[in-house]
C-alpha cells in the first residue's frame, strides 16, 4: 500500500517538476539573474511567514483517529493564516514606504507578500487534509495544474515585459489554482469542512495539539529558515546576481528533493502515524524508507555533481555557467537532505515535539555562520562549501537521534 501510494503522488509531483523544468530554460533567458534573485528572496520571504500563518496545526490535521479534530484542526490552521495574512496587509499598509527602501524592494512586491503568504498556507492545509483522505491522485493532478499555471503565467507576462512582477504572479496564481482544483474535484470536502463550524470545538483541537505552536511552530521556523537564510544572507553579503545564480542553481537541483523526497514524505508521515495509532512498530518501516531513497538518489546526484557546469551552461546559457558551480557545490548537502527530509517529521509521531527546536536551531548555525566566514574572506564558494559540509553534518546527527527514539517506540509496542 505504501509503495502504490507513493507512485501515485510520486508521479504527478515527477510530471509537475519535468514542466516546471521545461519551463526554465525559457525563464532564464526572459529574465535576468537579478530579477530571479528577487524572486528567490520573495519565495523565502512568504514560506517562513506561512509558518507562523498556520501556527504548524497543518502538520496535525493525519494525527487525530477521528475526522471531526481533524477537520476542527484544519479550520484552526485556516482561521489563523487569515488573521495573520489580514494583520500582515495591515502592517504593509501602515509602513509601505519604509519597508520597501529598509529591504531594498518594490512597493508592488511588498503588497504581493500577504496574498502569497495566504495562497502558500492554504496549500498546506488543503494538502494534508487530502493526505489525511489518501486522495494522493488528486494531490498529483493538483501539482500538475499548480505547475502549469505557474509557468504559463510567468512566461506569459515576461513575454509582455512584465518581468519585474511576472515569477511573483506565476508562483502566487499556481498556488491558488492548486487550491481550486483540488476543492472543485471534492465539493463535499469543501462543504463538511466549512459546515457546521463550532468555535468551541475548534478551541478544544487547537489546546488538544497545542504542542504544534509550542514545539512544532519553533522547530519548523527554525528549520525553513536554516534552509531560506542563505537567501537572505547571500543577498546582503555578496549581492543579487550571485543570489539569482544561487536561486537557480537550488531550484534545479533540489528537484529531486521534491520528485521524490516529498511524494514518499506525505505518504510516510500519514502511514507512520497510522502504525503508531495501531500499536504497530515503525523501526523497520523507516529503515526500508530511507534505503530506497540511498538507492532512487545516488545515480542523479553523482551525475549532476561532475557535469553540473556543462549542463547548466548548455541548458541555461552561457550566461549561467557561475549556476552550475553552485549546483555542484549544493549536491551532496541536497543528497542528505533527499533522505532526511521525507522522515524529518517523524519526532511528531512520538511525541517528542520538545527536541526538534534544539536540532532545528543546529541547522540555522550550519547555514549561516559558514556564508559570513565566506564573506569575511571574500569568497562565496568557500562559505558554501563550508554550509553544504555543517548542515550535512546536523542532519546526520538529526536522524541519529530520530532511530533511537523510534526504536524505543518499537521496544514499548506490546507483541
């Protein structure tokens, strides 16, 4: 079951990605490596927001036994984000001007970021809701549509010069028609969840797992900023074009991130919690699960870690030789990052909440400090390759730590 569940998320996510790369040789040559450095900043810029948007109840929502906290947890996580989206226009309304000079951006771009922050959330909670259902078909249609939309968008409005707006509006409109599709697709769905809807039994969900905004929330900030800060970092130490080179090179190699390692994540969380919820040991399951990500990645990362440079340059341009660098540098940090991020959540299960801050907080040193010594040496190579090596390390430790309370789950499950 788990396998076919993994092939059928796994293959709209393989053909959401193949369009979104089709797309990029396009992208690239539309626009300038400035440009997609904004873009790059404007991503992370909305990613860590939606965190603190859903306050993490998303990653609940395949806990609970029953549907009704499950539902009760999903409107949890959307009446937040619109509060938090809500207060946020507020903020940008107030302080337009100041923001945008401090952070060296568009007014335009900076009035985009509630509406992206509100689009990201929602798809987070609509696609574990799905997960929750095991609809991992629609899931895959619904990346098919996001990926489309998006390209479409964004090489539609470069092709009418709006490039300085066009990644921004290709990313947010995907987003939003991967929402749409899926709640068209499952109209019963939309009306259960919004139906009936009880403020107290809401309130109830959310201090049952109140451990997501106390553990989880910290944990997951800290983590997607360890993973977002050299986006900031390379910005303001180097500058914008090296950010933009940065931008693609992680775009492109990271894709095998998000063929594989997110398909067999979705599937792995719920089907990790369905064992712990039935008394079942789960050591086995995670060892089988990462040795088929070792064996999917290792081909495609030792290619792309030797003929990176070429690639990029034949693929992208000349013009983006400098990305190739960087993608060969990233590949063996993404390589640890294909087999740990799929499982990364797995603390959760076993209500070990409370630790994943302390591990997350490593990360955030192990992506940061090596780009200022980069810096203090005038070299951004060697801060990267000082990052790729720190973080590798971490994650290693992480997923140490991770076995060991797995298997003291596994030694309390009665036979």
């Amino acid at each position: 079951m788990f396998i076919k569940h993994v092939s059928s998320l796994g293959a709209g996510t393989i053909a959401a990605h193949l369009i979104t790369l089709a797309f990029s040789p396009v992208i690239t040559r539309i626009f300038t490596s400035v440009e997609i450095g904004e873009f790059a900043l404007f991503h992370s810029i909305v990613v860590l927001l939606s965190v603190g948007a859903t306050l993490t109840y998303e990653y609940a929502i395949v806990l609970p036994e029953n549907d009704k906290t499950a539902k009760n947890l999903f409107l949890s996580g959307f009446f937040f984000t619109l509060i938090f989206s809500g207060l946020l226009l507020v903020v940008i309304v107030l302080g337009y001007y100041s923001i945008a000079a401090w952070m060296d951006i568009s007014v335009l771009f900076l009035f985009l970021i509630p509406l992206g922050v509100f689009a990201n959330s929602l798809l987070y909670l609509v696609t574990n809701w799905f997960m929750r259902r095991t609809k991992y078909s629609d899931l895959s249609r619904a990346k098919i549509t996001q990926s489309s939309t998006m390209g479409i968008i964004q090489v539609g409005l470069g092709l009418l010069s709006f490039t300085g707006i066009g990644l921004i509006a290709g990313h947010i409109g995907g987003r939003i028609s991967y929402v749409i599709y899926q709640f068209k697709k499952h109209w019963k769905d939309l009306k259960y969840l919004f139906s009936a809807v009880k403020r107290s039994e809401i309130a109830e969900a959310a201090r049952e797992y109140s451990k997501q905004p106390k553990f989880v929330l910290a944990a997951t900030l800290l983590s997607f900023g360890a993973l977002e800060a050299p986006v900031f970092l390379i910005g303001y130490l180097f500058d914008r074009e090296m950010l933009g080179f940065y931008g693609l090179a992680f775009r492109v190699v990271s894709a095998p991130i998000a063929l594989v390692g997110v398909s067999v994540g979705h599937v792995f969380f719920q089907q990790l919690a369905d064992r712990k919820n039935k008394n079942q040991k789960v050591t086995t399951f995670l060892l089988k699960t990462w040795g088929g990500l070792y064996l999917v990645g290792l081909v495609p990362f030792t290619i792309l870690f030797f003929y990176a440079e070429p690639v990029f340059s034949f693929v992208f341009g000349a013009d983006w030789k400098t990305a190739g660098t960087v993608a060969a540098i990233l590949t063996p940090l993404l390589f640890v990052q294909l087999l740990s991020s799929p499982t990364g959540k797995s603390l959760m299960v076993v209500n070990k909440q409370h630790v994943m801050p302390f591990f997350s907080f490593l990360n955030m040193l192990a992506r940061t400090i090596p780009l200022f010594a980069g810096a203090y040496y005038y070299d951004f190579f060697t801060g990267l390759w000082l990052m790729v090596a720190g973080n590798a390390f971490t994650l290693v430790i992480y997923n140490i730590y991770l076995f060991s309370q797995l298997r003291k789950f596994d030694r309390s499950v009665t036979p």
